[in-house]
C-alpha cells in the first residue's frame, strides 16, 4: 500500500533523542537508486496516519524528493507503538542505551521487568540494567539544570560508578559542569578524581590478602575464590591473580574481553580500577574473532582469559572458540584475538591451558612465536585439586597424567 508523504504525522512517541545526519544521506542514496524496500509501520489517526517505525526511511525520502511511499497499517495500542519501535532500533543498533533504559523505565510503570524482557527477548538482568543506567544518567551525571545529552554513553560503561558509594560523589563531581554531551572520557575522568580523593576502600579479605601475597611470583596458587562473581560459572578466573596483577602493574583501567561470570568486575570495584567488559554471549556483546577494533576500549590492562578449545562449550556460536572444528580453527581465531587486543593494550594477560585429547596433547604455547619479542613473563598458575577434582581423577583412571596447572602470559601492548 502507498500514500503521500504528507498523509503521515510522526509519533508523539519517540524511543530515539538522535538521529546521525551521515545515516540518513546514506539511506537517501540508498532509496534513490533502489528504492525503499521496506514498508514504513503505520497506524490510523484522524485525517492519516502515524508513523510508527521508519523514521529515518521516511527523512530520507523527503531528502530525495519522494512524493509518496510504501506503508504497513497496523492497529496498536501506545504500549505496542513502545515496543515496535523499541525492538526494530534494537534489531538494527540505532538506538543508545540511554534512550532503551529511558523505555524500559517508562514501560516499568505498567509492566513487570519479567513481561518487558519476554517482548523484547532480553534477560530481566540486562532490562534492569539499561534503566539503572538511564536513572544514573538523570540523576547523577546530569547537572542541575542542564539539558545533556547521554546518548553516546553505554551502559557498561557507567555500571561501576553506578554505586550507592560512588553515585554521591559524581553527583558532587558533575555539579559544576556545563557540557552538551557526555562521553566515556567524562567517564574516565571522575573515575580519577574519586580514585584521587577517596583513596583504596579495599574489602578486608584482599587487604588480608596482600599481606602475605604483595609479591607476584612465576608461581601462583589460590586456595580459595572469595566472593567476586558468579562461583557457579564454569570457566572462572581466579579473582586474585587479578588482584596481584593489580597490585603488581597498577593499571588505572583494565578491560575484559571474555567477562563470562563477571568475576573481573568484581575484582575492579574492590581494587577501585575503573573497568569495561564484554562477552560474546551478553546480549549487546560482540564477537571479537569479527569486530572492527575501533569498537574495542583501549586500557592499561587487558586480561583475557579464553575458551580452552572445547573443554567446556558456551553457546553454538560459530566464533565462540569453544565451538572451533579443531585445533588449528582454534589458534588461528585465538591468534586474531591477541593481535586485535594488543593493538589496543598496554599490557595484555592471557590465561589460557593445554588440552589432552588422548592420544594427543594441545598447547596454546605454539603460538609464543608470534610474540616472542613482546613477552614479559610467563607464569604457571597451578590448580588446586578441588578446582578440577573430576577431572583429575579421570586422568588417573585413564593412566594419563592429569593436568593441574595452566598458564599466564604477560605481553607488551603496542599502547605506550
């Protein structure tokens, strides 16, 4: 069905505050040699239509001097209008997630977090997540009286200041500003300034902790994880090799690549290191075997603790490294990783073991060749025996000898 451009009213509801100018001469062009190919949404009002979803297609061809276009009619409540919009900016990643946890909040006031995740195919962690992120922004970053934009910011990128501790002290740092925008380097600069005037807040069991482990040593052995992420995740990283990496190099910001069961937050917010995270399967994660590095943080730190090949599978994912065909699938897709994250590191840890297939045995250590020039150190990080209890005793009943034991890499970063 068609109609003339002018038959259509936009929305009164808007899930989106921006719209870049460069997306719209793109699809401009786009429309002018081939067309639009995709209806716009519509709804029936007095004298025409609301448009729904399709804003940037309808912008565009206004640009080209389109007369008429392609709709879709639909009937749909003001809640209904929320979520379509909602879910095809999400589809196409044209929505902050400023203006998603603004949605969600509005959408909590009729609707339970559980319904708002079912629609939108989300976990109710990640629907709580976007609003806590919208509810920062308005009430802590934005200064008083002031009408910024926050569109530029992810969610996981304030999740650490967003504390009952730290929020005071943005609110106090943020007083005083007067800025159109806010961005991650915003960010990274209240993070000093609460570093800097409130000090370490250490928890008592790292403090404890440092005490008798403030040297870092091509040895380490952990006896227990303590309370940092989630102990139930298979795949952990012992939470206090990142402490004394921490306490050894002091970086002011580590990112991690593969957060998994988020035990490296956990270890940041204790140590007061401003950190980022990502993993292939969170819901707004990215594959880094793909990603253009543009879109990965630079950092002090990297830690990067990896699939071990197929010991333990995480999603069907084709560049999930745990789903790799073979090993040498596997170090080729591990080896575009390390380039990608040195590039963007002063100091890249990787974590990562051997695999015993028998009759074959895989080192990830093949591949020091490629860095020899850039290694710093290289540690063994030995098991305790109730960390991989069962597969230890199979080893046994098999007459293998049992690995205990896997490996740290410390490599220079091409980052200064």
């Amino acid at each position: 069905m068609q109609t003339k451009i002018e038959n259509i009213k936009l929305s009164h509801i808007q899930t989106r505050s921006t719209y870049k100018e460069e997306t719209i001469d793109d699809l401009a062009n786009s429309i002018k040699e081939y067309g639009i190919l995709e209806p716009l949404i519509v709804r029936e009002v007095n004298n025409g239509f609301e448009l729904i979803a399709g804003c940037r297609r309808l912008r565009a061809a206004q640009k080209v001097g389109l007369t008429s276009v392609p709709i879709e009619v639909k009937k749909l409540s003001d809640d209904d209008v929320l979520f379509v919009q909602l879910i095809e900016n999400i589809q196409r990643e044209e929505i902050s997630d400023y203006d998603v946890g603004k949605i969600f909040s509005e959408l909590s006031k009729k609707l339970t977090q559980q319904q708002i995740a079912e629609k939108v195919g989300f976990s109710i962690r990640h629907v709580q997540r976007f609003i806590e992120h919208y509810k920062f922004c308005e009430t802590s970053l934005r200064p008083i009286g002031h009408d910024v934009d926050f569109t530029p910011l992810k969610e996981s990128q304030t999740r650490e200041l967003r504390t009952e501790i730290k929020e005071p002290k943005v609110q106090e740092i943020v007083k005083d500003w007067d800025k159109a925008k806010i961005t991650k380097d915003d960010l990274r600069e209240i993070w000093r300034e609460i570093r800097t005037d409130c000090g370490p807040e250490q928890r008592e069991d790292v403090k404890n902790f440092l005490q008798t482990h403030d040297i870092l040593t091509s040895l380490v052995r952990y006896e227990d994880r303590g309370n940092f992420g989630n102990a139930n995740f298979h795949g952990n990283s012992p939470p206090f090799l990142l402490i004394q990496l921490i306490n050894q190099y002091r970086p002011k910001n580590v990112y991690d690549p593969m957060e998994g069961g988020f035990t490296n937050r956990d270890v940041c917010q204790v140590m007061n290191v401003a950190y980022v995270g990502n993993d292939l399967n969170e819901e707004n994660g990215y594959d880094l075997v793909e990603v253009d590095e543009a879109q990965i943080p630079k950092s002090d730190l990297t830690f990067f603790h990896p699939p071990y090949w197929d010991l333990i599978k995480y999603s069907s994912k084709p560049n999930d490294l745990s789903n790799a065909e073979s090993w040498e699938i596997f170090i080729d897709k591990l080896r575009i990783c390390i380039v990608k994250l040195l590039h963007k590191t002063k100091l890249l840890v990787l974590l990562i073991g051997d695999v015993s297939k028998p009759p074959h045995y895989y080192t990830p250590l093949i591949i020091l060749g490629d860095f020899a020039n850039r290694i710093i150190r290289i540690l063994v990080h030995e098991y305790t025996i109730k960390t991989g209890l069962h597969a230890f005793y199979q080893s046994i009943s098999f007459g293998q000898i049992p690995i205990v034991h896997d490996y740290v890499l410390i490599i220079k970063g091409d980052l200064p």
